[in-house]
C-alpha cells in the first residue's frame, strides 16, 4: 500500500514532497498596507465573490521569512527543509455575505512551500525573494526602535517585481485590517482532457490556529510595483500608502473547511 499526504506516494512515504498536516511556522513577517483602484481588485475576483463593502481597493503586501515544519519536527534538524521566504499580496472580499481575506497573488522560494500552497488554494509561483533580517547585536542589522530600517524585494523569472524600504516609528498594537479574516480561496484543477473543465473546483476556507504574537512595530513604507512579460502585479499598484508593519508571530495550521464543490460528470 502506497502512503504520502501528497505525490511521490510509496511504500514508505518518506519521499512526499510535504508531510500531513498539522503544519507549524515561526517568522517574521513585514506588512504593507495600501489602496488601489477597486475594479482591478474586481477583475481579481472569480464569479461568486465580490467586493468587500469597505474600502474595497485596500490591499496587504507581506514579506515573511519563515521557518516551518511538520508534527515530526525533524525539519527544524535539517533546515533547507524548514526555510523559506515568500511574498504575498492579500486583499479583502465577500462571499456569501461573510467577509474574508484572500491572496491574489504570492511567489515562495522553495517546492515544499509551493505545492504546500497548492493544497491550500494559494496562488503560488516560484520567486527569488529577500528582506532585511533583525538580529539583537552588531551593526549590520535594524534594531526593532523607532528610525530601524528594513529592505524587501521580490523577483520572478529574472526580473525585479517589487522593492520595498519600511522605517519604523514605534509599536502597535495590531498589523493592520487586511489580512485579518479568515482566507477564502480556490482550489481547482483543469481536466486532463484539457477542454476547458475543470477536475476539481472548490471554494474553501481556512485560519490559523494557536497564533503565537511576538513584537509587532508600525511604521512609513515606499513601495514600487515593476512591469514584467509574464506578471501582472502591476494592475494592483499603490495609490495610497496607509500603514506599514514588521511583526514576529507564530502560528498552526490544520486543515480548512469546503464552502462549495462543482459538480462533476462521472466518468466511466
């Protein structure tokens, strides 16, 4: 009997590229809260989901450096398998009446992390992604104090996609509105026979569980958005800066919940 919560199943299901949940993630995490025009939210948007009734065009960028692992525990032993940097930007709509985060887009660095997203319903695409690190000591890192200075970027497909440059100016008590609900997403999967149907096509939600919230400061933000042949990032471009954030947290994730199924043919 072949076993493995995801492919290559085998014998022994030691080489399945992610293990079964729970998953756990320690990180830090900057935040760049802004507003763009709400139709290319919209256009975003599948059928079904609309518009969140307030500020609609207000959107979340988020670094986040993370170290993650499975129930086992024996990434954090072997950490090319525990590490990995993503970037992800978030905006809020409503479905069926109830609000909800979402990401529209995301890039991560490493293969665990990206069909880890696939399970999920995030949007996940390779990318090469840094941001500046705190450490307590020495002269090469920003002290978490008014005036610490923290750099970001994002490329994909060896073009830039996104600088950013966050100054803090002292502590909050929350990281923003935007990426505060619970996540709605899509999970769909073309059919083999490649006819434009789908062999899975799902409306899901999910949350975190067990969030563990270390320091969190607000602060000023610039952030540049840059054209690519393959991307459209672009389309979400700030307008407005409203807040920026670096925040340490740490939080579980155990599963999610199905909101709405297609219904499939059955084929013989």
């Amino acid at each position: 009997m072949q076993q493995g919560f995801f492919f290559p199943r085998t014998p022994s299901g030691q080489a399945s590229i992610v293990p079964p949940p729970p998953w756990y993630y320690s990180g830090d995490l900057l935040i760049l809260e802004y507003r763009t025009d709400p139709a290319a939210i919209a256009g975003l948007l599948p059928e079904g989901i609309e518009l969140a009734d307030d500020d609609p065009g207000a959107v979340a960028a988020i670094w986040a450096d993370w170290q993650s692992c499975g129930g086992s525990f024996e990434e954090l032993l072997d950490p090319i398998r525990a590490q990995y940097k993503e970037v992800f930007f978030v905006v809020r709509c409503k479905y069926r009446g109830v609000h909800y985060s979402r990401c529209v887009y995301i890039w991560v660095d490493k293969d665990f992390a990206l069909v880890r997203g696939y399970h999920q319903g995030y949007p996940k695409k390779l990318g090469s992604i840094h941001l500046t690190r705190h450490f307590p000591v020495g002269r090469a890192a920003p002290r978490l104090e008014a005036g610490g200075k923290f750099g970001a970027t994002l490329s994909a497909g060896d073009r830039r996609l996104a600088n950013a440059v966050f100054e803090i100016t002292g502590p909050s008590d929350d990281a923003g509105f935007v990426n505060a609900h619970p996540m709605l997403h899509n999970r769909w999967v073309p059919r083999i026979e490649s006819d434009g149907e789908e062999s899975l096509s799902e409306v899901v939600t999910m949350s975190g569980v067990d969030a563990d919230i270390g320091l969190t400061f607000k602060g000023d933000f610039s952030l540049e958005l840059l054209e690519s042949p393959t991307e459209e990032l672009v389309r979400i471009a700030p307008q407005e800066n409203i807040c920026g954030y670096w925040r340490q947290v740490g939080v579980s994730w155990a599963g999610g919940e199905t909101l709405s199924r297609q219904s499939l043919d059955n084929i013989e």
